[in-house]
C-alpha cells in the first residue's frame, strides 16, 4: 500500500461521499468531527479533486507548519502554500521576519497571477495581519527579463524609490548592490537573490545565488523584483479578500477562532519595548478587525471541527495512534491484533534505513508480524475502524521529535546572525597577530604607490604607536589574534624588541616535547602486541540491531574504525570526539560488549561518581537482555557493595565495571582487563593520567570527549593518535527555544511553572556564589512549593553530590548551580534552563550550558537573562543574537568551535599550552606547532613517521611557506571588489588555497560575482600558485623586482631536501639553462637568478621550466 492508495480508499469511504454531497448542495458550515492525527491533511487531499481552492486555518502556528509538511508529502511542493505571520513573534509586532515576508509575498504573487495552489495553509496570528490591496501591490513591483533594455542608473533610483537599501553586498531581503556591470538584487517575492549581468544597457543574463557563499545556482529568464510594503498599505485588507468566492474555508477548532483573533487584535499593544508602532491606532490599522474578518470566512463555504453551530455533522470513526513508549512488545502485540482483524497495518518513516531496521527486528523477534512501509512520514498516525486502516509512525513509536520544515528555515539559515566569515575577518580596531612581529590592532587597508606601482596593504599599530605597512601578499603572517572568549584583551608587541621571538622559541621548545612524547607512545604501541579481538559475534549484531535510532554516518564510520582497531593484534588508542547527545556512549556500549563477547573486562571511567552512576544505568538499560553483567564502583557505594564489587572483577564474574579513579587503583585486580574506556580524560588529575598512560600501553582504550580537538592538531600530530569525529547530529532532535530576556521574576514564575506542570525540572546557572540564597528566596515566593537545591564549586566533593544525585532522582524540582553542570550531569526530565547575567559567559560556555537540556523527546527552553540591550558590549549583543538564531542541536556549533577548538588544544596537549595559547593567540600557536611537527619529521622521527604514514611516498612540501616579494601590480581594485571587508576577507581566503584545484574554483566564483578578472586580480592569483609551487620545490623566497627574479632555496644546508629528485631535476635543469640563468651559493644560501623578468606569471613559468 502506497500513499495515494490510502487516500483512495478514503475517498471511498462512506463519510466523505456524504461530506462532498454536503458541499455539492451548497450547504454552507458542515462539522467534521472523528478526525485524528494526519487524517486532516488526507481529508483535505481528498477534496482537492473538486478544483476549488482550500484555505485551512490550523489553530496555532506550530499545527498549521506541520499540517502544510502533510500536505506537501500527500500533494507536493507547488501544490500547498504556507501564509506565515509577518513578524518573529506573533502578537509582538516589533520584529518583522524577512523570510515570512517572502513566503507571504510569494502567495499574492500567485494570487495575481491567477496560480494559486490547491491548498493555502495558515493560522489566526498569521491571517489577522492585513495584505496589500492591488492598486498598492502592482506599484511596488518590477518585472525583468533577459535581452530587455534597462537604463542602469534609472533601475538604480528605482529601486531605492521601491524602499531597497543599497550595500557593498547583498545578504537580506531588501538589499540590492551594484559593481561594474552586475547589479545584485534580493526582492521580498524571491526565495534567493538574483545577479543582474548586464552588456551596457542590455540585461544579459539573471541568475540567482546563495547569499551566504554569494555563489550563483541557476540561470533564469526573468524575475519580479517586489518590495516590502509600509503598515499603513496593508490596512484592512484580508487574505481572504483576494481568494475566489468559491474558495472552501476549512477551521480547526472553530469555536476558539473569534477568542483568538480578537486576542490576537487587543493584547498584541501590551509590549511596548519590542513594538515598532507609535501608537496602538498604528498598529490596529495594519490588522483586520476580528468581526469583519468572522463575516468574510462566513461568506465562504466552511468545514470547521469543533463549531459552535453547524447545518450539517459528518462524522469519521477514528482513534488517535496508539502510545508504545519505545516498547517493542507493545508494538508487535498491537500489529498482529490489527494483522489478525484484517486491518492493514502500516508504519511510516523518513529513513529507508529505519525501516529495515524495523524489519529486521521483527524477523528476529516477533516472526508473525508484517507491516507495510511507507517514506517520507506524515506527522502522526491514526486508527480507522471503518477503513480497517492502522497507521503508525516511526518517530511516534520511539519517541522521537519530527521536524517540520519550512521554506523560511532556509531563507533564515541563508541570513544567520554571525558566521565563520565574520569571526575570521578583520575589522578596524581588532586585535591581530602578526607571526614575525607580535600582537597588533587592525587600521585597515591602505593602497600606497612604490616606484609608479600601485600595492595594497594593511596597517598594523604596535606598541608605543609605532606602525608597519604589511604587503597583501603577506596576508597569511596576520590572523586574528584568538584566545578564550571573554579573556582580558592582550598586550600589544613593541617593535624592535626580542621578546616575540624569545616567547615563539620557548613555546617551539615546550611543542616539541610534547610532540615527540606522543610520537614516542605511539612507536611503542605499534611494537607490542595486543589482543586480538574476534570479528562480530551474531549477538553483536542483535545488539546492535536493537538500538532504536538509525545511526548517524559519523556515529557508523566511528563504530567501524573502533572494531577495526579491536580486531587488529596492537592495542587500541582512540579517541572520539562529539557532542553533547550525538552517540559516543552508544559506539562505546557496543565496544564494551564486543570485548565482552570474548570473555574480556571492560572498565569505564568517569570523573564524576554521578556520571558513574548515571553510565552504570545506560549500559545496564542498554545490555539488559543480553548475557553480560554490568556494576559500578564509587565513594556513594556501601562497603559492603564495594567488597562484592572488587571480588566479582577478581573471580572475572563483572564483565563491566564503571567508576571513578578508585577503577584504576592499585587495589583493583580484574581477572582478564581487555578494554578501557574514558570519559573526558582531561578532567583528571596528573596521578591518574600517568596510571592510565602505562595501562594504554598493553590494553584497548577507548576515550570520548565533548570538547572537539581542532582539525589543524589531528592533521600535525597525525598518527600519534587515532580519532574519530562525530559532527553530524541526529535526526528529528527538538531544537531547544532559546529567548533573550531581562530579569523578571514574574515571566521566570511562568517559564518554572510550565516546565513543573508537565512533570519536568529546571537548571538556573547563576554564577554568584554570594548571593545565591536572594535568589533561590525569590524564586521559592514566585513558585510556592517548589524544591530547590543549590550547587556550587566550594562545597565539598560529597555534598555536591548528594545535591546532584537528588536531582538526577528528581527529589528537587530546580537545580540552582554555577557552571559546574556544564558538562557530567545527565538529566532528562530537566528541559528548561536559565542562565542568569548570560552576557558574561562565552558562546561555547553558552553552547555548552544549552546543551544540558533537550536530551530527551520533549521540547526543551533556554531563557538568557540580561540587563538591557543598550548596555551590552557589541561582542555580547552579537552573542545572544547567535545563540539565539542558532536553536537546532549541533546548528551554529562552528560559532562556537572556535573558543572550543582552544579548550581542546589545551587538553590534548596540557595546560601550559593553554598559556601559550594566550600570548601568542591560537593561530600564530597553531602555526608553530605545525612547523615543530614538520621539524620532528625531517629530523629524529623521520623512520617512525614514515612507519606511521605507511609504505606509500608521500607527496610533501619542503619549506613550511613561500615568502613572495614583487613589484608588479598584484591586488583586487577597488573597482572589481569595492569594500575593505570583503577584499581582506577575499585575500584571506587566498592565503587558505592549497591546490590549483582550489585557485581554480576561487577563480571561478570571483568571475561569477565580480565579473571577469582584471589583470592586477590575474597577477595576484599567479602569486598564490607561484607560492603554491615554491613549497613542493624546496624554494623559501621569491624576490621579482625591478626585471630580475632571484629563487633563494632552503637555507638549512643539511636539509633532506638536497638528497631528492627535486633539487636534482632543478639543479639539472638550471645548469643546462643557458647564460641568463645563475646559481650561486654565498653566505651559506644558494640562489637561482634570472634577468628579464617583468611579472609574476613569468617568474611562475620560470620556476616550472626548473622543477619539470
């Protein structure tokens, strides 16, 4: 059975044949009643047929997002139109939401045009907001076409009479820009913006592109460019105004819409700090009076549920789907009932991948049961008695979150608050770090002429307010000086002095230790050997099979990778790194159980004895029905428990043990240790880690990690460590809604109290240890009744968990803590968290904290107190922006990865670093870190690494940069990319090519929007892949200046560099050359010099002719 046979055997159902009799004869408010889960949609679906439009007033926003996901599933995209209200909050009219705009737009687009689709979906917020009336409508919109001839100045001052904002670059709804040829236009009636190309004044082509990447995706042939309308043009006109007469009205709950609107129309004033109206008549004007609005649905045929009145009732005999609560047996007892009665039994999914899952479950566990499958999913499922119809769905049957998608989340996520390329670019004032010279502010780009040559270059301001002129061929020695959020700024270098140098060398020195430490464990693992762990047992794939959510592809490579490192005769070393909720602990049950399975121990360790507790309750849950015994070992445990546990890890009768260090001791004998695992190794002290290094040596282990190691460490000290990323997050998680708001006891009383009525409990992180008691005072007057515990650093290791475990165990209803839960607390009844003075705190800390709730299927809250908006710092009001627009679990999370990827880099490689890290900032640290490891594998560690990179010669570079120096003209004009932005971001994103495959597509994309590249941009590129090449060819210098080219080669004379095929092919081609060609060697340096050299492509032909 398929969908549509569904809805075929529901149009022939006896109730819609009187339903449509009903609506043939004109009778004009029919009730509906029996309705359950998506049967609406379906219901809908069948009345399609009649070829008259739908509009269908769902009872809040939320339920009209999901019945349009229906419909689009049963109908398609271009069949159901969403009508969204036009602000971010409905009822707080002080943030329009662009892309709602958009949508909104785009439906009286089609109404214009006579398109409309089959059903139009909306809610009462969102239908009490007024619409353009045509006259209005038609003059403030613009149609372009391809070959049509347009004046550019005059559609310039058009479109600013239309009320678009001219900018450098186009990122919202409403911008437009204009560079040479191209004008760039983002219209209100258009999910993306279009590029206008033009050849004088003929429109050449019109293509469309991604705002985010300003990257183009399609060619087109014409656009409507429309505007955003003022308030007072939307006055008193309806959506429904502009429908057909034969339009058929359907209305959930009919009885609550006049309450609704006419809430909607009176409270809507009462928020004064967000409204953008002057007055309460302003802002009435923009909306539809209630009663008037009432009298035109009534004008319309209706099918309305729950009405006061109606002149007919159809009624529908269906049950809703029933609950299983993740219970299987439930599950297979309800389908072989409905399987038995002649039901058909269907289940619905969006992962094919689920419903193999699901078969293959049942085929082991429940042989009689057959169900039919379906993907995509509708929302939720219902039982029909009189279709003999029982549809389950799979997010419902696990207890998953299913996600509605909307076009706007994707016009939203185009526009995000804060992206990688605002924390990476360069803004006047900020502090930067320069590799040679030391810490600097930012003083912009600054275009100077040299010998009649225009340069362009950046400004850095030192010390003492001394300055220095850095070509941007250069670029790549400046970065953005970086250390963690919300640290004092830095020290600005004095030029001249020795102390950036001595500080780069001591830090050289520390890295090197450091790395050659772990180069060293890993040559030693590699030497002993291991248990070999046998490959998956039957029963590992029952466990595995039994996992209720479909794996991400990160949590299925890292499974991989694990049980490969098990299965091969060296001990294991990996390390996974996630985030909060993404399945570590999941991959680390089924290693746990792999070594089980061959008759070896496993020990987890935890730093917390609540996390013990709370792990030796997951993996118990988790193997329950297989033949493995699971304890944990801690403080909280009697004597008389710990006795029994230490014996059964002796006698070999515990296969899996779970604790604190006291696992490690010296006391603790296990009958056969096979497996380690680690949870958040950092968080111990030196003791236990040196314990834990001479354990790692001769056995598996497994460590897991939420903080993330940045890329840039795996990739330098590559091989010391094995590692597996989980970045992916699962599917269908609630995204946590987060709210910026000021401290109000009364809303805080409200938030509290609607998380205790369904049963839940709350976090409030307030980071004042000394007043902590004023507010736990306030919050017990506001809430009578509530239970609060208070948590802090300062109290004693055993109180603290008492508290913890008391709230685990939901003794207390709220949990008013400092940081401490941030990571090690594992609650998932808690699903609303406040965060008091939240502009104190990093994005990563924020990211973090959140990340405490929505770990479970019910909607989770974050509220982030603040003073008001005014007095927050540029930086903290940009933060909650972040945090807020970011909702969804892992979305967002490259915000926060920068202050991340220092906290891993200083537990990877020890808190020393981390100081390091803050002197230097953490790209010049990066830096010298890579060019230690480089150091290491051209000297000592050569064998070992060349062991580690395997028999294959790899392709490496031999110079760790290619300083460029020339006087030709090589930069962008300011004419082909104007704003200082956007071209330092530009030559930074040149510094980061590394192949010509790279230049290549950069190229590309400059000519897709900048149109095509000037010859100074022609050079520049050449600079990049002459720089490229002088790496692989052992070149440390290229100096092309005034006709001559001069190649310094690497400076180190005993280099290994000397002993390869390419210096041998250079040496061999320069010296049958010719006359115009030296090779020298003075002063210890050699150097190839050529004559006649007048750009930089000549010198990058130069210097293939000597390498080929």
């Amino acid at each position: 059975m398929n969908i549509d046979q569904i809805v075929k055997r529901f149009s022939e159902g006896k109730s819609l044949a009187s339903l449509k009799q009903a609506l043939s004869k004109g009778t004009r408010s029919i009730a509906v009643e029996g309705l359950q889960g998506s049967a609406t949609a379906i219901l809908l679906h069948a009345l399609t047929d009649a070829q008259r439009p739908i509009l269908a007033i769902a009872r809040e926003g939320e339920l009209a997002a999901y019945l349009q996901n229906d419909l689009a599933v049963l109908l398609g995209d271009e069949q159901v139109s969403f009508f969204p209200s036009l602000y971010k909050k409905a009822i707080r009219y002080g943030h329009k939401d662009l892309a709602n705009e958009v949508i909104r737009s785009e439906l009286l687009e089609l109404i214009r045009d006579a398109a409309l689709p089959k059903v139009i979906v909306t809610y009462p917020e969102a239908l009490i907001e007024g619409v353009v009336e045509a006259e209005a409508y038609e003059a403030g919109r613009l149609e372009l076409r391809v070959g049509a001839q347009m004046d550019r100045k005059a559609l310039r001052e058009k479109l600013w009479e239309m009320g678009f904002e001219e900018k450098d670059y186009v990122y919202a709804p409403g911008d437009f820009a204009v560079r040479g040829s191209i004008i760039d236009i983002y219209s209100f009636a258009a999910e993306y913006p279009a590029r206008l190309d033009f050849f004088d004044d003929e429109l050449e082509s019109i293509r469309l592109f991604e705002p985010e990447s300003q990257l183009s995706q399609e060619q087109i042939g014409e656009i409507t460019i429309l505007s955003s309308f003022k308030p007072e043009e939307r006055a008193g006109h309806s959506l429904i105004s502009l429908l057909p007469k034969d339009t058929l009205i359907y209305v959930d709950q009919a009885a609550f819409l006049p309450d609704s609107l006419q809430t909607t129309y009176t409270t809507a004033p009462i928020h004064p700090e967000d409204n953008q109206f002057a007055t309460l008549q302003d802002l009435q004007a923009s909306l539809v009076e209630p009663t008037s609005l009432l009298a035109e649905i009534d004008e319309h045929q209706c099918l309305l549920t729950n009405p006061k009145v109606a002149e007919k009732v159809v009624r529908f005999g269906q049950l809703p789907e029933p609950i299983f609560h993740k219970n299987f047996d439930l599950l297979s007892e309800a389908l072989l009932k409905y399987q038995s009665s002649g039901y058909d039994t269907i289940i619905m999914s969006d992962q094919e991948g689920q419903i193999e899952r699901l078969q293959s479950i049942f085929s082991e566990q429940a042989k009689g049961v057959v169900f039919q499958p379906i993907t995509p999913t509708l929302h939720s499922g219902f039982i029909d008695d009189t279709l003999k119809i029982a549809l389950f769905t799979d997010h419902s049957i696990f207890e998953r979150y299913h996600n509605f998608k909307l076009k706007s989340d994707k016009i939203r996520k185009s526009r995000a608050v804060m992206t990688l390329k605002d924390i990476q670019s360069f803004e006047y004032g900020d502090y930067v770090v320069h590799h040679n010279y030391g810490i600097a502010t930012f003083g912009g780009l600054f275009t100077i002429a040299q010998n009649g040559k225009q340069k362009e270059t950046v400004r850095l301001n030192f010390q003492g307010g001394d300055s220095v002129y850095v070509s941007i061929h250069s670029l790549h020695h400046i970065s953005k000086y970086k250390s963690k959020d919300n640290e004092e700024p830095p020290r600005l270098s004095k030029l001249g002095g020795s102390a950036w140098d001595n500080l780069k060398e001591r830090t050289k020195k520390k890295v090197k230790d450091i790395a050659r430490n772990l180069i060293k464990l890993y040559a030693e693992r590699l030497r002993i050997e291991g248990f070999a762990f046998s490959k998956d047992s039957y029963l590992q794939k029952e466990l595995e099979a039994s996992f209720m959510y479909e794996d991400t592809p990160d949590q299925e490579q890292a499974t991989k990778e694990v049980k490969a490192d098990m299965e091969r005769p060296i001990p294991m070393d990996r390390l996974i790194c996630g985030d909060v909720g993404f399945g570590k602990t999941e991959i680390a049950i089924r290693a746990a159980f792999k070594a089980a399975t061959d008759g070896k121990q496993v020990a987890v360790l935890v730093p917390t004895t609540v996390l013990a507790y709370q792990h030796f309750r997951t993996f118990s849950k988790r193997l329950k029905a297989f033949p493995v015994r699971v304890d944990y070992l801690s403080q909280a445990r009697s004597a008389k428990e710990r006795k029994e546990v230490l014996e059964g890890l002796k006698e070999g009768k515990i296969d899996i043990v779970v604790g604190t260090h006291t696992i490690t001791g010296k006391g603790v004998e296990y009958k056969d240790l096979g497996l380690l695992i680690i949870d958040e190794e950092q968080k111990f002290g030196v003791a236990i880690k040196e314990r834990l290094r001479e354990l790692r040596a001769h056995i598996d282990t497994l460590t897991m990690t939420a903080t993330p190691i940045p890329r840039t460490l795996q990739f330098s000290l590559m091989g010391a460590r094995d590692l597996s990323n989980i970045l992916t997050p699962p599917p269908n998680r609630y995204p946590i809604r987060t709210e910026h708001l000021l401290y109000d006891i009364d809303v805080l009383a409200e938030a509290i109290n609607a998380e205790l009525a369904r049963g839940g409990q709350v976090y409030f992180i307030h980071n004042r240890i000394h007043n902590m008691n004023d507010i736990a005072r306030d919050i017990a007057k506001a809430v009578p009744g509530i239970r609060i515990a208070i948590g802090h650093g300062q109290m004693s290791a055993k109180e603290l968990e008492k508290v913890l475990l008391g709230f685990v165990h939901h003794e207390t209803d709220l949990l008013l803590a400092t940081t401490i839960v941030e990571n090690g607390i594992d609650v998932g009844n808690a699903n609303t968290i406040i965060i008091n003075d939240a502009h104190r705190f990093g994005l990563s800390d924020l990211h973090q904290l959140r990340g405490r709730v929505g770990r479970s299927d019910r909607k989770a809250y974050c509220l982030l107190l603040t003073p008001p908006i005014e007095e927050l710092t540029p930086n903290a009001k940009r933060r909650m922006q972040s945090i807020t627009s970011f909702s969804e679990l892992g979305s967002g999370i490259h915000i926060a990865m920068q202050d991340l990827d220092i906290r891993g880099a200083g537990n990877l490689l020890g808190s020393e670093q981390s100081g390091f890290i803050a002197d230097l900032g953490f790209e010049t640290y990066k830096r010298i870190l890579e060019e230690a490891v480089m150091e290491l594998k051209d000297s000592e560690f050569a064998e070992e690494l060349n062991t580690l990179q395997g028999d294959a010669p790899q392709p490496r570079d031999f110079v760790y940069e290619t300083v460029v120096e020339t006087d030709a003209e090589a930069y962008f004009p300011q004419l082909y990319v104007p704003g200082d932005n956007e071209r330092i971001t530009l030559y930074r994103e040149l510094e980061r090519l590394s192949t010509s495959l790279d230049i290549q597509a950069y190229r590309l994309r400059l000519e897709d929007r900048f149109g095509a590249l000037p010859q100074e941009a022609e050079e520049l590129l050449k600079v990049v892949e002459l720089r490229l090449l002088g790496k692989r060819s052992g070149i440390e210098r290229v100096v092309q200046k005034q006709g001559l080219l001069k190649l310094y080669l690497v400076s180190d004379l005993n280099s290994s560099y000397y002993r390869s095929a390419v210096f041998s092919r250079i040496l061999a081609n320069a010296t049958a050359w010719g006359r115009e060609l030296r090779f020298k060697e003075e002063q210890g340096r050699r150097s190839i010099s050529v004559k006649g050299i007048t750009t930089v492509t000549q010198a990058y032909h130069i210097v293939e002719k000597l390498v080929q």
